[in-house]
C-alpha cells in the first residue's frame, strides 16, 4: 500500500482540541478518498460514508433541514444498518462534496453540534461555472488542507527507498558534503522514473508493480482526458472550449526561452480580458501552478510579485511529460532530450517546490538577467537555477556580486551534478529539490 504524508496531518487534525470539520482539497485522482477512508477506518469505531458523485441520490439528505438530528435520521434511512452514529467515534465522510453544496453548509452545524468528526473531499471547489455553490460556505467552521499528488520522496517509499537512506541524503546537505557515488546514481535513475511517472497515485502502483511505461503512459493520458471531459462538463458553456486551448498550450508555453505565460501562445490574437478567467479555472482545479515574476529578488517575496507576469507549470510531473509526443518517456529515461530538458527540468522543480506548498516565484528583467525560481530558504531569500547541463549561472552571479542593488545572500544551483559549494553557491544535486523545504 502506497503510504502518504497527509495521514500525518489527518492525524494532527484529529489530535487538535476543538477541530473544526476538515475540507480535503486537490486536484482529481490524486488519492483523497483512498487517504481520508483508510485514515478513517485506522482512527474511528465507525465510518459512515456518502459519496455524492457515485450516488446522486445521497443529496437527498441535506435537501431539507440541515439540523444535525435530522441528518442523522436521514443518512440511518437511507443506509441502514451500516451507518452507526456514536459520539466521539463516528466520523462522517462526504466524498466530492462540491456535488452537494448544501452538505457544505450543513458543516457548520456539525461544527456547532460537536458530537461526529466530519471530513468532505472535493476536486472542483470554487472553480468557476460549478454548480451553484453553498448556501453559505461555512467561514470559521471548516478547515481546508489541501492535497497533492504523491511528491518524490513519497515516490522513493514506494519503489524501497528507506527512511534511513533519505536521512543521509539530508545529512549530505546539511553538511555539503558528496553523496556516496552508489547512492547518488541509483537517486539518478530514481529521479528519471519519477520525471515520467510522476505522483498519480495510481501511475505509481502501476510502475511499481509492472514497471511497463507504456501502460503508465496511457492511465495518464486517461487521467488528462478526464480533466478535459471535467472542463467539457462543469465549465460554464461559453468558456469550455477556451479552457481547453489553455490546457492544451502549456507545452508550448514551457517550449519558449522565455517562459513567461502569454496568451498568443495559446491563440494567435488572443488576449488576457478573454483568457484570464479560463486559466485560473484550470489553477482552480489543481492542475496547474503559477510562478509569478518578481519586480526585485527580495524578501517578502509575495509583496514583490507581479501579479500578471507569470510562467504556468503541470503540478504533477508525470502528466506534463504525458502531454508531450510518444517517445518522450524514453528519451527521459535514457537522458536524451537536447533543447527540451530544460522545460523539463523546470517543471520538475516546480513539481518539488509546489508539493510543498510554496507558492512560486522567478525572476525576469528586460536586460537579460533571469532566475528560474525565487524562494525563502533557511530564512533567507535564495536564488535557484535549474541546468539540465553544467552553466555558469550568470544572472545569479551578477545578482550576487551587486549587494548593493539586490539583498540577496545565498543561491542554489540543482542539475545532474553532486553537491559542491563555490562562494555563495551552492550546487545540489535535481533529486535532492524535494529536501530544500523550510522544515
């Protein structure tokens, strides 16, 4: 069984005197149900489940009063023996509860109530033209986390990697010291398999059971076809098909040197007044994140950023190589991909850094200077450049060396290379991008 990080934050949850209801929010297929039932069954008497997708029938219940009494007598009508409500040891799961605004709403009264735990999970919550939205979302009673696909060192569990290899890795850091030659080239190949699989929990468990790309490949092309088909459906009519060019040019966007978002890429004459809102229908859903430009490389980032100048990257690596032509994957793994890895790598980086939860940053000015990614590391603002090949780095260099001009003390060089320092640069291996959290 595929083991996740968020069953630790379900449980700090749980453990908090007081919890409110509990919203798991994340883009589809990403493992909440599987998460949130196995938790579930792991830390409570009794379960009972409502999943408002697969049973329509279930938004019967929260169509009338939304008293918790009446819930209860309600969900034991319709399900039977099966549901059993005790306090303090029954939680209520409402699975894609953004097909039921109103059980949305009725989580304040839970909340008020007391006596059940209450998770809901959705996929498109908030996203424009679904449905008709709740009542009333319930402000102060509800807590969000939101989840990611599997990130890479949840991908190193899954294929052996043990807790006490990941531990050296971080120690190496910490130290800046080389990894072991032995160590350091089976994370190579691990990283390679982790650029085409990518953190679908179901694309995982299929490479690790059948290690056959050409099946992972097509359960993503599934998984992309299903977020096309969501556009398709709960999109408001006049901006689906406008959604899905957007979708469809992300490749294209990461294709140029400059990979600054623009919107003729995705049309010729298109403008932001008519894409705007399709694009953050697409973030919206958790398929994409934002990397926003920096008017100047310096703390607090989000104060600095402009909010119109962005690159877009996939969330999840895997689907964003399942969006490019076949053959792809096996030049991915054979490390053969010439002007593209760059894009590739990139979007890599922004897979590490995203499921963290940062939120993304770069830096671009007219006069050539660049820097792929902006972040605050060990407290300080930290520059980070991800080469495909060896570079020399220039723009961090010349950033670097005018501490007059720009507040900047450290940056951080990630390629296929081992850990090594020079001056204020650090080089880190690209496997290593999942340990530069704030941890």
């Amino acid at each position: 069984m595929l083991q996740r990080k968020i069953e630790r934050r379900l449980l700090q949850w749980k453990n908090t005197q007081g919890h409110n209801p509990l919203i798991v929010k994340g883009c589809r297929q990403c493992g909440k149900t599987f998460s949130v039932l196995d938790f579930a069954h792991k830390n409570y008497e009794h379960v009972v489940y409502l999943n408002f997708f697969e049973n329509p029938d279930h938004n019967s219940i929260f169509a009338g009063s939304l008293e918790v009494d009446s819930l209860i007598m309600m969900m034991s009508a319709l399900l039977g023996p099966v549901a059993v409500f005790e306090p303090g040891r029954t939680v209520i799961i409402l699975d894609e509860i953004q097909e039921c605004p109103e059980a949305r709403t009725a989580l304040k009264f839970f909340k008020i109530d007391g006596r059940f735990d209450v998770i809901g999970t959705g996929s498109l919550l908030g996203v424009r033209g679904y449905g008709k939205g709740p009542r009333s979302v319930p402000v102060g009673y509800e807590t969000v986390l939101d989840m990611y696909p599997m990130d890479f060192e949840e991908f190193l569990w899954a294929n052996g990697i043990t807790g006490q290899m990941i531990s050296l890795l971080r120690q190496c850091l910490e130290e800046e010291k080389p990894v072991p030659a032995a160590l350091h080239n089976r994370f190579r190949q691990l990283l390679l398999q982790y650029i085409v699989v990518g953190g679908m929990p179901a694309a995982v468990q299929l490479f690790t059971d059948t290690k056959q790309m050409g099946s992972v490949l097509q359960l993503q092309r599934d998984i992309l076809r299903s977020y096309e088909d969501d556009m398709i459906k709960y999109a408001e009519k006049k901006d689906r098909a406008l959604i899905a060019e957007c979708f469809r040019s992300i490749p294209r966007q990461l294709s140029k040197e400059n990979k600054k978002f623009q919107y003729s890429v995705v049309k010729k004459g298109a403008t932001s007044s008519r894409y705007l809102g399709s694009l953050q229908w697409i973030e919206d859903a958790g398929i994409i994140s934002r990397c926003y430009n920096l008017s100047l490389p310096e703390l607090p980032l989000d104060g600095n950023a402009i909010e119109d100048v962005f690159k877009i990257y996939m969330k999840d690596t895997g689907l964003f190589i399942a969006m490019l032509e076949d053959g792809t994957q096996f030049e991915v793994l054979q490390g053969k991909l010439y002007g593209y890895k760059g894009a590739i790598y990139e979007n890599l980086a922004a897979d590490f850094f995203g499921k963290m939860g940062r939120r993304l940053y770069y830096y671009h000015k007219d006069s050539g200077l660049e820097v792929d990614f902006v972040m605050r590391w060990r407290g300080l603002c930290t520059l980070v450049e991800v080469k495909a090949t060896t570079g020399n780095a220039k723009s961090i260099k010349t950033i670097l060396n005018h501490p007059e001009k720009y507040h900047v003390e450290q940056a951080l060089k990630l390629g296929d290379y081992n850990i090594g320092r020079n001056g204020r640069i650090l080089t880190v291996p690209l496997y290593m991008g999942f340990l530069l959290d704030e941890s």
